[in-house]
C-alpha cells in the first residue's frame, strides 16, 4: 500500500517533507534488512518522529504505528505492529517473490475528538479536527525491493510427483512407482487441476490438497513396514528412486542426514508438511490472500 500523493481532510505527517501538512515534524521508518536464504528479515525496525503530541497520543493508545508487507507475485499482505522501540520483524522466504512493497503508517486506533498541533501549516492553523479510526496519520511509502526466491528445494520434492487423470475412478488415489509418486483424478477434477496448476499462487494449495497426503501415506508405508521388520531404508531407496529426493530435503530442512533410526521415529504428517513449503499453513494464508483480493478488489494493484 502506498499512498502516493492521496489528499486527506485533515494534516497529515509525510516523510517527505514537500507533501507534509506539518512544519518542523520528522517522521520516518527505520530497519535494516537481510535475506539469510530462509527469511527476509528487517532488524532494527522502529519509527522516528520527533513531535511530542504524537508521541503523548501512541503512549496513550489512541495512535498505533502499521508496517505493512505486500507482494502481488504471491498475494502476501500483512501487517505488523511496530513502536518505537526496535525490533526484528521475520517473514519466510517463500511468502516472497519479485517486487516487494515496504511501507509504514502511522494510523488512529482510537476516535480522536480534538487533533490539534501547534506544528500545523499556517493554513491549519486554530483549527481542530475530528479523527475517526484508523485513519491515517503519517505516511511513510517505504521502499520497493526484490526477493529471489530460490525455490529449488520445493521444486525438488515436487517433482516426484506425477498426476494423471483416470475415467474409471471416483476419489483421488495415489500408487508409488519407482521413479514417481502417481496421483490420479477423475476426469473433472483433473481438468480444473490442470488450468490451475501453472500459478505459483495455488501451488501450496494443491501441496495442501494432492501431494502432502500422498507423501504422507508413501512414508507412513514405509515406515510402518520398516518398524515391522518387512524391509530396512536400504530396500525402500533401491526400489524408490524418489526417496533420494525426500533424503535430501530432508537433510537441507534440518541440516542432518536421515537415518533408518531417525526415519522409525519421525512424525510423518508433519515432515510431509515441512518437505513440501509447508504447505497445509501456507495454503490457508494464500486462500484467505485470494479471498481478500477479490472481496476488496486487489487485482488492481498488479
């Protein structure tokens, strides 16, 4: 969200002082920002404003200060509360892609009745206005910056799957092959699947829907078989060429190999879910991220 050159009808704080409606007040948002592979990462984030009556108003609730995150490549939008106390604000790494949107405001969290400043322009000057919630008091634009986001890992496990539509079945069925993992779909839902699957914004939702329970009932398989002696982990990567590539997540999520006595015990719906972005978590934010664009009409800010 930026607020550009928005006229608002009352004074408003701009960082930039051309467009500020006050005279000697400085506001700002203060961060350093990193990326360390697995988040995006803004250290020492703070606002700086030297006005005493805005301060005196956030001491007393009635101002609260918004830092808010948006990226149009996977519809992530949120909100974080800041004050002026430094703090380290993390997002994961996947919610992010291409152009980023930085910005922070300063917003009423409570009606002010009487919002007057002595550090008014002269054109507001003796005047006094009413301020209703959530309206917006200060306005920092913030910063656009790209995130790269390596997706390989994702893209990794992923491959292992293969869906395929099927006529002759009524429910969604999953068959591991040596190379792959096949899911099949009716004719219907296979078609819907297909139009849909080349936009990253559903790719955690069909993780959520088709891969992470086929995972899951793959592991659990093995390793259920493995606790009763049926075969070891060496028989399940010699007739499973796929497994190396759970292996190998495994070992970049967690930063250890996966062993056949570390296999026995693992929690099997969750490191499916770990393995593949987490996706069960990520598909109800990106659902509700949808939801919102289209209720408010999001699609026009790409």
């Amino acid at each position: 969200m930026q607020i550009g050159n928005k006229l608002f009808p009352y004074p408003t704080i701009n960082n930039n002082i051309l467009k500020s409606c006050f005279k000697d007040t400085i506001y700002e948002f203060k961060y350093e920002d990193k990326n360390d592979g697995q988040n995006y990462i803004l250290e020492n984030t703070c606002i700086d404003i030297n006005n005493e009556y805005i301060k005196r108003l956030m001491s007393e609730g009635y101002i609260g200060a918004g830092l808010i995150i948006e990226c149009s490549t996977t519809v992530f939008r949120k909100m974080y509360e800041i004050t002026l106390e430094p703090q380290t604000i993390k997002i994961n790494i996947g919610d992010l892609r291409d152009k980023v949107v930085i910005s922070c405001y300063l917003y009423a969290k409570r009606n002010i009745s009487d919002y007057k400043d002595n550090d008014f322009l002269d054109d507001y000057q003796g005047y006094s206005f009413e301020i209703e919630k959530n309206d917006i008091i200060a306005i920092d634009d913030g910063f656009t910056t790209i995130i790269d986001y390596d997706e390989s890992m994702d893209r990794k496990v992923a491959s292992i799957f293969q869906v395929i539509r099927s006529n002759s079945i009524e429910t969604m069925t999953v068959e591991m092959k040596a190379r792959k993992i096949v899911i099949s779909l009716p004719e219907e839902e296979f078609v819907y699947y297909d139009t849909l699957r080349k936009n990253d914004n559903f790719q955690n939702i069909f993780f959520t829907m088709l891969a992470i329970p086929a995972l899951t009932y793959c592991l659990k398989e093995f390793q259920d078989n493995i606790l009763s002696e049926q075969y070891d982990l060496d028989v399940v990567e010699m007739n499973y060429t796929w497994f190396v590539s759970v292996k190998n997540a495994y070992k970049a999520q967690y930063g250890i190999e996966l062993t056949e006595e570390t296999f026995k015990t693992l929690n099997i719906p969750i490191l499916s879910q770990k393995l593949l972005n987490n996706g069960v978590l990520n598909g109800i934010k990106d659902l509700f991220n949808i939801s919102m664009r289209k209720q408010y009409g999001g699609e026009e800010d790409e």
